[in-house]
C-alpha cells in the first residue's frame, strides 16, 4: 500500500504545556488530529474548571489561524485528595471538561499536587460516577519498594481494580498502557473501562534506553517495558478491540531538561504522531486497523462524534528534523535525523 486514507484522528492523552512552549507544539498536533484531551499537570495543575476554562481559551488563542477553527481541545483537571464534589458537578456542566485525571502523588512530571491516597477521592469518584464524567489514570504505585518496571502492575492490583469493583459504573481510561498485565485487565474487565496506547510504547521496547550508552529521549513514563509487553500492546492495539485506542502522551521538554543529570521524563512524538502508529500498524501488518484505533474507539468510547473529514498518508520517507524550536530552547523529537516512511499530505 502507498497510500492510506482514513477518517482523521484524535489524541485521547496529549501535553501541550502553557506559553510559548504550548505556540511551539500545539500547530503540530493541530495539523493531524481534529481533538485532543488535554493534560493539566501544569505548574499549578489545572484542578478547576475556570482554570480549565482560561487553558481552553489560550490553546485556542494560540492556534496558528488556518488551524483556528480545525482543532479541538478537550480538557480535564486535575484530581487532588480535596477536589470537592461540586467542582465535578461544575466540570460536567462546563460541556467542555470531559475528564477528571488521577496522578499518583510523586508518580511523574508535575505530579506533587495529585493524590496521596485514593480513599480521599471516594466522595469526589461518587460524583464522578453519578455525573458520568470519565476518570483518566496515570496507573503505576508510587511506593519506592516497587520496581520500577512493576509499577503498573502493582498499581492494578493496589487501587484499579479494587477502584473498578468499588465504583462499577465510573467510566476509567487507563492511560498510556505499557503491559501485557494491562492489556489483560483491560480486556477482562466491563466496558467501563478502556485504554490509550502510545506510539512510542509500541515501536520500542526498553532496550532503547540502553542502546550503546543511556538514552535520556527514549525516557517516559510509564518507562517502557520488554519486548512481551511491546508485543501485547501491539496485539491490543491492532485487535479491533473497541477498549483501546490512540492516545500519543506527547510530552515535550527541553533537550536542557532531559539531557540532564536528572533528566525529564516525555518522549515528544506529536511532529509526526499518526505517521508512527502507521509505522508500527504496518510492522504488525494491520494498517487497516489503524483507522478504527485512531479515529473511532476513542470518540465512541468518550461519547463524541466520529469526526467526518478525512487524513491521508503516501509512502514517502523524509527525514525528522533534528530539533524543533522550543521557547528560545530546544526540543529532541522522537527519530531526530531518522528516516520515517509514511508522510502525512
Ligand atoms: C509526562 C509529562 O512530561 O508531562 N511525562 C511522561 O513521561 N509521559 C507526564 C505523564 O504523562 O506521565
Ligand atoms: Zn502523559
């Protein structure tokens, strides 16, 4: 196949930071996917809905103007141990909040304000579930005991599935899967609960971040795992199973910040997003899959409209730039100076 058209795509987990950094990045999710959910771990973190109404506004200020009318923004806030239950009540009547997202206190970047004990929450899930508004997980522990490697899977065993039984009709989007163990509960568990996979997860397994030295662009969380775990995203996401669907989690830093003795964790992957999960379809020879995974699970899943025009993508390799500018920085994006061979028209 040289050419593939599809119904034109959404990102179901993306990071568009704030300022000149958000000018930088938005146009490139903006050019490819029609909506995007938006992340609020801002510094402070989006956690009500006038905030979350002023992001929206300045995402949409800083659309370039062809782009001004194409793009939508999804939001949600921020969940902490005292979100109250009328701040759900408000979000779901905004018409524009469509998820409120958990962040394990510690778990990640700009994660120090989420939730320092899921019982907290109980009220404010409650709400959630009777104004079925979705809850959205960053699903690993955040108990120093635990690998590094086992935190998702500690973190479905800890709090999500005890979560799911507690709260059977809170709709969850477990986020950014990285494990055969997630695709599993995703898959056993009602349909209230679905999941995003990302690109990266899927082209890469964790050997990248070791290739001939550390590899500071290869590191995310949650960090990728082994090939097995690799394969079973793989496998999820070309499946036609309606449960998962493309979320990028396109987080960009400075080449400063993750060149670093301490550096960030993100991988920027929205310079060429819908070219990577073709990429990786291709690989498991199911790009005919990719338009329900890109375009349909997620909007079904959310309860929006299918978008209604179309992408295309040709066979025709370019090369990722080296850098992208980035707020007087720069930022490294996935395959810098890399070959890719699906172009999007
Ligand atoms: C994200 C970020 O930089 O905001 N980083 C990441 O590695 N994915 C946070 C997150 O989604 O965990
Ligand atoms: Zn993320």
């Amino acid at each position: 196949m040289d050419s593939i058209t599809i119904t034109r795509p959404d990102d179901w987990h993306l990071h568009v930071r704030d300022g000149e950094q958000m000018h930088a990045v938005l146009p490139h999710s903006a050019k490819q996917f029609a909506r995007a959910i938006i992340m609020p771990n801002l510094k402070p973190p989006v956690v009500t809905t006038d905030t979350a109404l002023a992001y929206r506004a300045r995402i949409l200020a800083a659309l370039p103007a062809t782009l001004q009318s194409g793009f939508e923004p999804l939001m949600t806030l921020y969940l902490t141990d005292n979100t109250p239950p009328a701040e759900v009540i408000r979000a779901k009547a905004s018409g524009v909040v469509h998820g409120v997202k958990l962040y394990p206190a510690g778990a990640t970047t700009n994660s120090d304000a989420g939730v320092t004990d899921i019982t907290k929450c109980y009220a404010t899930l409650d709400a959630m579930e009777q104004n079925d508004l979705p809850l959205l997980v960053h699903g690993e522990v955040t108990d120093p005991d635990v690998d590094v490697f086992d935190k998702e899977k500690a973190f479905i065993d800890r709090i999500l599935a005890p979560l799911t039984q507690r709260f059977p009709n809170l709709r969850i989007v477990f986020e950014h899967v990285t494990t055969r163990d997630a695709v599993a509960f995703v898959k056993q568990t009602s349909n209230a609960i679905a999941a995003t996979i990302t690109a990266h997860h899927l082209l890469l397994n964790r050997n990248a971040i070791f290739q001939g030295g550390i590899r500071p662009h290869y590191f995310c969380l949650p960090i990728l795992k082994r090939e097995t775990h690799r394969q079973a995203l793989l496998e999820a996401a070309t499946s036609g199973n309606p449960k998962f669907f493309l979320g990028t989690d396109s987080a960009p830093h400075s080449q400063a910040n993750k060149e670093n003795a301490c550096g960030c964790a993100g991988i920027f992957t929205a310079h060429a997003a819908i070219e990577l999960y073709a990429t990786a379809f291709e690989q498991a020879g199911a790009l005919e899959k990719l338009e329900a995974f890109a375009s349909f699970h997620g909007a079904d899943f959310y309860q929006l409209p299918r978008n209604k025009d179309v992408i295309t993508l040709k066979k025709d390799r370019w090369i990722v730039p080296e850098y992208f500018e980035f707020a007087g920085e720069k930022l490294i994006p996935l395959y810098a100076n890399t070959g890719l061979t699906w172009r999007l028209t």
